[in-house]
C-alpha cells in the first residue's frame, strides 16, 4: 500500500470526523433548543438519520459527487492526482476541526470549496476556473442562508396565524396557583384561627412552552411534537444525503476503491465524529442564536429540510449549515430575540472559512510536492 493511499484515506477520514462533528447536531438543534428532548437523544437520532441519509446518498447524489471532483474548475488531468484530492482533503478537514473546537457552525462545503481554490491556484495558477467557482459553488452558499431567513419568518407568520384560526392556545409556563394562608393568634386565653385562599401567578421559563388544543382528535401537543421531530429527521437525513458524496468524490482518484463501500464508510466515520465532538457546536446552535419554543423550532426545521433536499436533488451544494442557521435566524427575527453578538461571530467565521481552507490546502499542497 502506497504512502499516498494512506494519506488520501486519513485526510477522507479526518474530513469525515471533523465534517460530523461540526454538522451532525445541527438538524436536531432545534429539538435540544426548544426543549423537546435532551442531548443524548438528540444526537442518537441526528446519527441514525444521517446515516440513513449517507446510504441513500448512493443512489441519489451522482452529481454532487462529480461536482466536488473538481471537474471544471482545473484541469482533468489534475484531478487524477492523489496529491490535489489529499490537500483538499487536508486543507477542508483542518479547518472544520478547528471551528469544531471553539464551537463555531461552519460549513464543510465552504471549506471544501475554500480548499479547491487554494489547492487550485497552487496547481495551476490562473487557469483556475473562476466563473465556474462562482456561478456553481458560492453563488448558492451566498443566496441559501438569505433564503432560509426569509421562508422561515414568512413560515412562522402563516403558522402563528393558523395557530389562532383553530382556536389552538400556547402556554409559556406562566402558571396560577391557590395558596391557603392561615394565621394562629391568641388573646383573652383564647386561640383563634384565621384562614383565607390567595391566588399567586409565576412565569417559569424553565418549562418548555406547551399548547393547548386538538386536531382531529388528537392533542396539538402530540402534532406538533411528531412533526418536528420528523423534520429534524428529514434535515439530517438531507444533510447525509448532501455532505456524504462530497467527501466520497475526493476518493474518486483512488480506481481501487468502490463509491459504495466507500460512502458507507464515509458515513460511519462521520457517525463517529457526531457522536464524540458534537456538543459544543450543538449548544451554540441551540442555545445561543435565540431562544425559540417547539412551534418555532419545528419551522425552522422544516424550511431547513426543504431547501436542503431540493438542493441534492438538483445537485446544487449548498450547507446545511447556512440555511439552518439562517433558519433559526429567520426566527429570531420574528420574535425580535436574536442574539446579534453571536450571530456576528458565526458570520465572521463563515467569512474566514474560506480563506483558512485554502490556505491550509495550498500549504499541505506544496509540501506533498517537494516531500511525496
């Protein structure tokens, strides 16, 4: 086994790890956020549906596989080179490994596409595809989080409106309680007793908002818990089916190892990844961006679901983490509760993003070249 094998497969696996613990958390972000569920359950069911996603990936996502083969962007003859698919690899994992550590959301295809660049131009200087990098790549990175925001705010009116036309109320965990008061006083030697009710009204914002009603027969409670639950499966099943071949086509140079074996292994990796390193980035998600009940939370989810497994479909790539962010923004924005502090370092570090990625990849680049 050659040492550029090996070096392709740990730079897939590093960008696989990192890519899972960055990422993995964030379609059930909104149901640790909201209260619906606690970690631990949040994650196992983000891992199962990404999972489930990443296999179905082997059916659906031909496309994006080619798309970050980096066909059209350099020369053909460059992306059979180990070494460009090891430094895009290398380059795209260290920088989403090293956001994971601060607990930052940042996006695996944006560091991928970071990484094509600085790998790129290393390569071949100016004959890099500009116009193909803009129109195919970041033109979708740009619009999809403005596009989250958007739907999301207009989604959450409609609800909030059909909310109120079937007559369904919310309860914020603002609670009336009836306390007897008794009073004991003695005079003349003799007792006396008095005693009277005082109601008291308390705002617990440690409970979960709740809702009161029924649809069909069945509590409204119930609905809406299966359905977000349901959306944030269909998030991260999208966000399985999206990422997983983007990593997969780095291994495409490699003739010896089969696309399908290698997306169930992509996939088992990333699992790995969510399962030990996710927290810190799911807390910044679910916690910090705004507060957000289940009804908010289960739009999010949803808008995110829709945008994202169109995009596969159609093989345009673009992150997961954008347009959940955005999401949850959109939200934010409607109830005026948007942590605008966190929100400017989450769009810093998206900023940064690229240039770290291609930086990384065009340094691993030129070592490979004078050392391999």
């Amino acid at each position: 086994m050659s040492l550029v094998f090996v070096l392709l497969i740990l730079g897939a696996c590093f960008l696989a790890y990192s890519n899972g613990a960055n990422d993995n958390f964030k379609g059930v972000a909104t149901l640790f956020g909201s209260g619906i569920t606690n970690y631990k359950k949040a994650i196992s069911w983000a891992t199962i549906t990404t999972f489930l996603g990443s296999v179905v990936a082997i059916f659906l996502a031909e496309e994006l596989v080619k798309n970050f083969s980096g066909k059209g962007l350099v020369p053909n003859e460059l992306i059979l080179e180990p070494n460009f698919a090891i430094a895009i690899a290398l380059g795209a994992a260290i920088t989403v490994y090293l956001a994971t550590k601060i607990g930052m959301p940042i996006s695996t295809t944006h560091s991928l596409v970071g990484a094509l660049f600085g790998a790129g131009i290393m390569a071949v200087g100016s004959d890099f595809n500009f116009l193909k990098l803009g129109k195919t790549f970041l033109i979708p990175l740009v619009v999809s989080p403005l596009m989250a925001a958007v739907l999301s705010l207009i989604a959450y009116l409609f609800f909030r409106y059909l909310r109120k036309v079937l007559d369904i109320t919310k309860n914020d965990g603002f609670t009336i309680q009836k306390v007897e008061n008794s009073l004991v006083s003695i005079s003349d030697n003799k007792m006396r007793m008095d005693s009277h009710d005082v109601m008291t009204a308390s705002l617990n914002n440690e409970i979960s908002t709740s809702y009161n009603g029924v649809l069909l027969g069945v509590s409204s409670q119930r609905i809406l818990d299966t359905l977000h639950y349901l959306s944030s499966g269909v998030v991260s099943f999208a966000r399985g089916l999206n990422d997983t071949p983007k990593i997969v086509g780095l291994l495409l140079v490699i003739n010896t190892i089969d696309i399908k074996w290698g997306m169930i292994a992509v996939a088992m990796v990333m699992a790995v990844g969510g399962l030990v390193n996710a927290k810190k980035v799911g807390i910044t998600m679910s916690k910090k961006i705004t507060p957000m009940n289940p009804g908010q939370g289960f739009t999010a989810n949803m808008i995110t679901g829709l945008l994202v497994t169109t995009a596969s479909i159609h093989g345009l790539p673009v992150s997961t983490t954008h347009v959940s962010v955005g999401s949850i923004f959109g939200i934010g924005s409607v109830t005026k509760k948007s942590d605008f502090k966190m929100i400017s370092k989450i769009v810093l570090s998206w900023i940064l993003t690229l240039p770290i990625a291609a930086l990384s990849s065009a340094l691993v680049f030129k070592l490979l070249e004078a050392f391999v």
